[in-house]
C-alpha cells in the first residue's frame, strides 16, 4: 500500500445518530457521537480544519478551548485512519475525500455488520462443532452470494464476515472475499487455520483480506489437536502466523475454553507479545444444540475453569482482541454486546436468516434471502421486531445489576439454554462479571 490515495472510507450515519467511519483497506473503525460527531462533520464538510477550528473560536464562546481540544484529539484518530493529511505548513490538515463513501439513508434500524456462512463443508472433525451435519450439501451459488453482498452494500453495511464450515475450502472463496472489498466494506474470515500457507495468505492479502480469526483449542499440539481430531493443525497455525503478520493481516485467535485445555490460556500471553497484529479472544464452551458427540470429559466446564477464564480476561490486556468494542459504541439500552438483531444478523449457506450463527431454531428464524429482500427481513420481520421491544432493564436480574453496562445482559444463546428464554440473564456472564 502506498499512499492514501489508495485507500478507501465509509462514513455512515447510523440509526442511533452516531456515526460510523471505516478504513476499507486497513479494516479499521471509528465510532463518534455528540460533540464529536458534530466536529467530524465539520471537518466533513469544510474539509480544512482551519476552517472547523475558526468555527469553533466564533460559536462556541467560553466552551472553545475544550472543543478546540476535542477536534486535535479528533484529528490525530483521522491521521492514524489516514482519512486526514497533513498540509505542508504542518499548522493545518485537509480530509482526503477521495474514495470517500457517505451514506446516510435513514433506517428503520442499522445494519452494520452480516455473518454469511458461505459453506457447511469443513476438513474437521472438531468435538464441540455445532454444524448441522444433514445439510452439508446444501450451499447458495456464487451468484446469490454476490447479490447478498451487493443488498448489503446498499443498506450500508459496514462488515461482512465470512464464515463456515471452513469458508477457505469453497471454490470461490477468493472471488467472494474480492467482491466484498470492492463494495467498501470491511471483511473478516474465520477460518481453522488447515489451509493457511504463503500462498494462500499472499492470496487472501491481494484479495483484499485483512482480518482473520483462527479457532485454537490449546497452546500445545497435544491439547488442541486431540480437540481438533487432526494431527498437525495447531503446528500450521503457528506457522501461519509470522506471515500474517509480515502481511499486517489482522488476526484473532479464538480460544475456546474447557476444563481440559483452560490451563494453557496463559501461556499465550508472552507468545503473543512479538506481534504486533495478532490478539487473542477466548470465551467458554457450551453444548448449544446438545449434541451427543459433545458429552465428552474434555468440554467440561466447571467453576474453576470460569474463575481462569476471568483472570486470563484481566490480566492479559495486552494481547486480548478488542473485536467486541464496537457493540459498546450502541446504546447499553440494547441486549447483548455482540449486536445480535440490534446491528448485525447471520445468514446460513442456505440461505436462512437468523440474529445469531449458533441460534438457529424455527423459533429464530427471521426470513431466507432466496425468496426475501435483506432490506425487508431486517426492518419487517416479526421475530426481529418483537427481539427489540426489550431492554436490558426487562431482564431478570439484570435491571438492578451494576455490572450490567460491562456486560449488557450476556450472551443470548447462553441465556436460552441456561432459562429457556432469551429475555433472561446470562449466568456464565454473572460468573464473569460479578465477584466472588
């Protein structure tokens, strides 16, 4: 990449009054609200700062000084962005409006980010795997998935990620993610890691990937590939890793813990300290569709494991992955932290449309592309709209918690199987959250 004048931005006004901006090339986000949202579209529209700061010196009387030192610190977040240059007087800065997408339709509710499974087939056999194994044959053609993309590019969505099954064994898998970037959006692939080489990372780099999350079970081999079912696996995603960073490629390694392997979490904390763009995440295992071949001693979760979890989350802030942060951008109204039928909604490799990839009974269905309009599911649909009505102050528990804007009522799917109900409190977040 040299230059700015190869990068690419989306700015957006979301339904909240909030607005969004994204760095197409660098996957990179920014939210602003109040003040701040007003300086960025100041800076916006007189593109010069010289001019917002001569603005603020006439309109804002005793309130300047504060405001003027609102729009540096803004100032210095576009730098790094690299939506703003710096003139050559280095007193004044100009916004780079080329590539600069604005998009501003109003919303019933804004859609900011999509899963699209674009296959169910994998090279796994993992333990804990929550895939429908009767569908795996069934998957939408290149042409639907692309028509998916081009609806979201329209509603203005900020992210697609893609998922699977293993999305990096689908024949297209690297036109798919190609007509994503053109279409200004950010994309992130979660993948097992089994086909990451040079070749496929240069590939996905030239494609336009520069987010991935890898699922790791383990620091050791042993550990993960016993939860894996394949020899070698975590020994290639070790591998990978410098040439994704080599590549600046983003990546998430996605920990999920057990009692059998929560012990190794640790050891990821100096590991990771020679990269600058890898970041781990962990979150604990859970049976969601109460699969047989999931009742085995290795995914069990005790109280221990949670209390590990916890200390891990706190005391390795240095390399854990801030990926959830932009749900905290919302309204802590809103249920959960990960935007499930708030922004953001998952579509399967067939096509049905739910809130959430691991929330997939009847009773969630919202809708199917292949004879739907996203628009329309997202705003119109029963099981959507009846999802919203609540508040995280409609949750047992929750409305007089004081932890509840750290955790926003917890995992939906977690509260399900737990309370039967999505409208209930999360426990395994209680545990997290709450002290001892």
């Amino acid at each position: 990449m040299e230059g700015v004048e190869n990068e690419r931005f989306r700015v957006k006004l979301r339904t909240d009054g909030a607005l969004a901006i994204t760095n197409i090339e660098e996957n990179k986000i920014k939210v602003y609200k109040g003040i701040d949202k007003q300086i960025v579209a100041l800076l916006l529209k007189y593109s010069k700062s010289s001019h917002v700061e001569k603005l603020i010196l006439e309109k804002m009387g005793e309130n300047a000084e504060n405001v003027l030192g609102k729009l540096e610190h803004i100032i210095d977040e576009l730098k790094d962005m690299n939506i703003i240059n710096e003139e050559k007087n280095n007193t004044s800065y100009k916004i780079n409006k080329q590539n600069l997408d604005i998009y501003s339709e109003n919303l019933t509710k804004s859609l900011d980010e999509i899963y699209i499974e674009i296959t169910k087939r994998c090279n796994l056999r993992c333990y804990h795997c929550y895939i429908d194994n009767d569908i795996l044959k069934r998957e939408m053609s290149i042409e639907k998935i692309q028509d998916i993309i081009d609806q979201a590019a329209e509603m203005g969505v900020l992210m697609i990620k893609v998922t699977g099954g293993e999305p990096l064994i689908h024949k297209d898998f690297f036109k798919i993610a190609k007509y994503i970037r053109d279409k200004n959006m950010l994309l992130r692939v979660y993948t097992n890691g089994t086909s990451l080489n040079e070749d496929v990372i240069n590939n996905m780099y030239n494609c336009g990937v520069k987010e991935i999350q890898i699922s790791v079970d383990g620091f050791y081999d042993e550990t993960h590939d016993s939860i894996r079912r394949k020899k070698g696996n975590l020994n290639n995603i070790k591998q990978a890793l410098p040439i994704l960073e080599k590549n600046n490629i983003k990546t998430i390694l996605s920990f999920t813990a057990t009692d059998f392997n929560v012990s190794e979490i640790k050891y990821f904390s100096e590991y990771l300290k020679e990269f600058k763009h890898i970041k781990l995440n962990a979150s604990l295992f859970m049976n969601y569709h109460n699969k047989q071949e999931c009742n085995h001693d290795m995914l069990n979760v005790s109280n221990d494991t949670i209390n590990e979890l916890k200390r891990c989350a706190y005391t390795m802030q240095d390399v854990w992955s801030k990926k959830m942060d932009y749900g905290f951008t919302y309204s802590n109204d809103n249920i959960g932290y990960c935007g499930a039928g708030n922004f953001s909604m998952y579509i399967s490799s067939i096509g049905e449309v739910y809130m959430c990839p691991v929330l997939q009974e009847n009773s969630f269905r919202l809708g199917n592309v292949n004879g739907e309009r996203l628009k329309d599911i997202w705003e119109n649909s029963e099981a959507l709209n009846e999802f919203r009505k609540y508040k995280l102050r409609d949750i047992d528990k929750c409305n007089s918690c004081q932890k509840v804007n750290e955790c926003r009522g917890g995992c939906r799917v977690r509260a399900y199987l737990s309370n039967d109900s999505i409208y209930s409190h999360d426990p395994i977040s209680c545990s997290m959250f709450l002290e001892d």
